[in-house]
C-alpha cells in the first residue's frame, strides 16, 4: 500500500512537471508569434507611410525617378513577405530605398521646409524606432525560445508540444541596422 501511494504521488508530481514544462513551451512560441507580428505591424505602418512620403517628394524632385521606383519596388517586396527571413531582407531593401529618398530630399530646401514634409518624416522617424524595439522584443523571445528547446529538462518536451527553434531576425545589409538619420 504505502509503495503504490508512493509510486502513484511520485507519477503525479512527475505529470504535474510536464504538464509545467509543456505549458512553457507553448507559451514562449505563442510570444514568438505575438513578436513577430508586432514586427509585421510596425513594418505595415512604415509600409503606409511611404506613398505619402514619395508623392510628396515627387512634387519637388520630378526627375528623380529612379529613387521614387526602387521605394515604391521595396515597398511591394516588403507587403508580400511572409517568413521571418523574407520580412527581414524585404526590410533591409525598404530601409535602404528610403534612405535613398531621403537623399534625394537633401537636395530641395523647398522641400525640407515643407510642413507635410516635416511631419512625415517625424512620422518617419518614430515609426523606425518602433521597427527596431520589435525586432529586439522578438528576437528576445527567439532567444529564450530556443534556449529552452536546447536546454534540459525542457528539451524532453520541446517535440511533444510541437515546439522547435526559431530563426532570429536578422537585417541583412549591416547599415539598415541603423535608423535613417535625416539631416535638415
């Protein structure tokens, strides 16, 4: 009798620990989903920025074509991306088309003068910060996604909770590491 309650509070505590450890898992890859779409607003939000952005540079810069198509080129790119490493590398293209256009702004004082202009490139500005605390936030919880996978005890359950690693994300060009800086 007291060997089969033994067996049976030791089966119990057993269970009791990997159901803990299961729910753990799951929870951390649901917060890897939840980082990544956080990544994906914010890079929708920039994403609707831009037409305003490149219409309004238009109206200065007219025969700046190719700039305006390779933004406009990034930016579809970056609204069609789908896994981790897509949205990073369609995030790098945009980064470095806006800079491009940014540059292209530097050239008009009418233009840098411009409210609509000053208010975007604000919008601008606040919007890549955010782009850059997602990207740290979910590449955050990649980390503690994965080193629990690759970790003891965890890594005994990781396959039963259907749970693997995940891709970090990385932007590809080193300087869309940064955030545009717009000189007026």
């Amino acid at each position: 009798m007291n060997t089969a309650l033994i067996i049976l509070g030791v089966l119990v505590v057993f269970g009791f620990f990997a159901v803990t450890l299961y729910n753990r898992l799951v929870r951390l890859n649901i917060a890897v989903d939840e980082a990544f779409a956080q990544i994906e607003v914010q890079l929708k939000r920039r994403s609707d920025l831009i037409p305003n952005l490149v219409e309004t540079v238009k109206g200065y810069a007219v025969h700046e074509s190719s700039t305006f198509e390779k933004v406009v080129a990034a930016r579809a790119k970056a609204t069609t991306a789908t896994t981790v490493e897509d949205v990073a590398a369609a995030d790098g293209m945009l980064t470095q088309a806006l800079r491009g256009l940014l540059a292209v702004a530097e050239a008009y004082p009418d233009l840098k003068a411009s409210s609509n202009f000053l208010a975007l490139q604000e919008e601008l500005s606040t919007t890549e910060n955010k782009v850059a605390f997602a990207r740290q936030f979910y590449n955050d919880n990649v980390r503690s996604l994965n080193t629990a996978i690759k970790t003891i005890p965890t890594s005994f359950f990781a396959g039963m909770a259907k749970v693997v690693a995940r891709p970090f994300y990385e932007v590809e060009d080193p300087q869309s590491r940064n955030v545009p800086i717009v000189k007026f």
